[in-house]
C-alpha cells in the first residue's frame, strides 16, 4: 500500500486527495498479497467482516461483500438498454467482475477485455475467483493493452462498450478525458452505447459534472445512473451512460426470470429507478 492511505492496529483506512476530509476504514485480518506492478501499487486483504478486498495504489477497488452492486449495474444498465448487444468491449477491472456479469447475457457473441496491468488479472485470478471466473468465458479475447491507445485504434466495432476505470488519478486519468470520450464514440457501432465509471456526485462534482459535459457534447443520448456501494467512500457511485440510439433510462429488453434469479442487485425497476436522482444533483446536471 502507499500514496496516502494506511493500516493503524489493525483497520486499513482510505486517504485520498479526490475525497478530502473522508476515509472510509475496514479491519483487516491478513495482508494476502502486497507487491508493485508495472504500474501501480496491488494489495489483497482479507478483512474481517466484507471478504478479500483489493486496493489499487492505496484506493479500494471492491470487496467480496458488496463488489455485485457495482459490476452489475455497470453491465447489465448499458447492455439492457441496448436492443442487440453481439459485441462488447470491456476496458479496465482486472479482477474480472465486470467480464462475469457481460458473460450472463447469451446473445454477446464476443468480449473484448482490455487491461493494462497483467498483475491485477493474475492477482485477482489467484485471490478473487468468485469475480475472475469471468475471465473462463470462451468468448473474451483479452488485450494488455492501454485502453486509451486501443480505443483509438476500434471504428465502428462495438454495441456497448464498458469503462471499468479506477479514479483519475495514476493510471485511469486519461480515461475520463475528451479524448477517450471521442475515441469511444467512434469505436461505436450505429445505436452503440457507453457506461463509464461516474464516481459519486457527493464527493466529487467537479469530475463528474465535467464526465457529463464531455458526454453530451459527443452523444446523442446521456443519462446517469446511480446506485449503492457501501465500501466505496460516501457509499454512492454511479454510472455515465452515453448512447448512440437508445434511450437509456428504461430496459429495452425483458430479462428472463433465470438470468434475474441470478442477481442480486439489478432488477428492471432498479434499472428505471437508478436514473431517478436526488434533487440537487438533477437541478446540477440540468444547469450544465
Ligand atoms: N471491477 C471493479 C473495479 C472497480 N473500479 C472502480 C473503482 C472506483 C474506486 N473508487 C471509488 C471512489 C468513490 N468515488
């Protein structure tokens, strides 16, 4: 672990300069894993009462207890809004979560993965494989690759395309730039949709504001999506959705009662009632 988070007797507390003023801290039982990749700083912890938990240059990524909020509703929001999801690409979340939840959907004929730390995938395959059995899916073909510099090289190949990013600071930040946002749209098939990372409207509007400016200024359709995630800080992310054709806020497809007996978190009325937001935070995005 480095930057600014740290272990005191016993409890892992997250620091970081995008949320000042806020940790959010989980007991620890065992340090699991801790090593620098190429990249950045990977740890695995078993805490005492949320499941293993993976922590990226000190920032928690997910905890076994609560990590099904965030991978289903980043995938199944975008890939049920869309009428014919056939070809999906997956940028970032080495641990494979996001890639478990896309493999539900039958009709997604093929999964492109894009990471660029072999390590996570590695790391999460030994210690999270609840989450990296997405990876067994015959149809994911897997790029360690920066997602910026593939996204640049797709045109008009995809039908959704989900950016599982870490925060925009280390790695990730290119990702929630203009740039990328131009080179998704382009990597879009005609109808093509995006959901990328939106972290929470509580903790950071500045980023999220400027990820929604982004997106209406490129797409046709933008809508945001939130929901909950007790051991992100604040308890809130959300989802920015963009879309080509599509209108988002509703599922386009009915979901089969097996698929849904398999979720935990995403349901049709959650899917609706995830775009429904608090006041302040429609009045804000209405003022952009
Ligand atoms: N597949 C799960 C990977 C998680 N990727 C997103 C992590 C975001 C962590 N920070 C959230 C900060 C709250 N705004």
């Amino acid at each position: 672990m480095e930057k600014y988070s740290k272990i005191i007797d016993g409890w892992f507390s997250e620091i970081c300069p995008m949320w000042p003023g806020i940790s959010l801290s989980l007991e620890i039982d065992k340090i699991l894993y801790s090593k620098k990749s190429k990249f950045q700083q990977i740890d695995m912890f078993q805490t005492k009462n949320h499941g293993r938990m993976l922590v990226l240059d000190g920032i928690i990524q997910l905890t076994q207890s609560d990590e099904f909020a965030y991978q289903e509703m980043m995938a199944h929001v975008p890939l049920f809004a869309h009428p014919n999801p056939e070809d999906v690409l997956v940028i970032g979340g080495g641990d494979g979560g996001i890639l478990r939840e896309v493999g539900r959907h039958d009709g997604v004929k093929t999964i492109d993965f894009c990471e660029i730390d072999e390590d996570v995938i590695k790391v999460s395959k030994e210690f999270l494989p609840d989450l990296a059995c997405g990876f067994d899916d015959p149809r994911v073909k897997i790029h360690i690759a920066d997602g910026n510099a593939f996204v640049l090289e797709q045109k008009n190949k995809y039908d959704v395309i989900i950016v599982d990013s870490s925060d925009p600071i280390g790695p990730g930040e290119v990702l929630f730039e203009q740039p990328f946002y131009e080179g998704l749209k382009k990597a879009l098939r005609p109808n093509g949709v995006i959901a990328t990372q939106g972290e929470s409207f509580f903790l950071h509007k500045e980023c999220v504001t400027n990820l929604v400016k982004i997106t209406r200024e490129l797409f046709p359709i933008q809508a945001y999506s939130n929901f909950l995630v007790p051991t992100y800080p604040g308890g809130h992310l959300g989802a920015n959705l963009g879309s080509l054709g599509p209108e988002l806020k509703k599922p386009f497809r009915t979901i089969p009662e097996n698929f849904q007996k398999q979720l935990k978190y995403y349901s049709p009325e959650v899917h609706e009632a995830s775009f429904v937001l608090p006041y302040f935070a429609q009045k804000m995005f209405e003022a952009l």
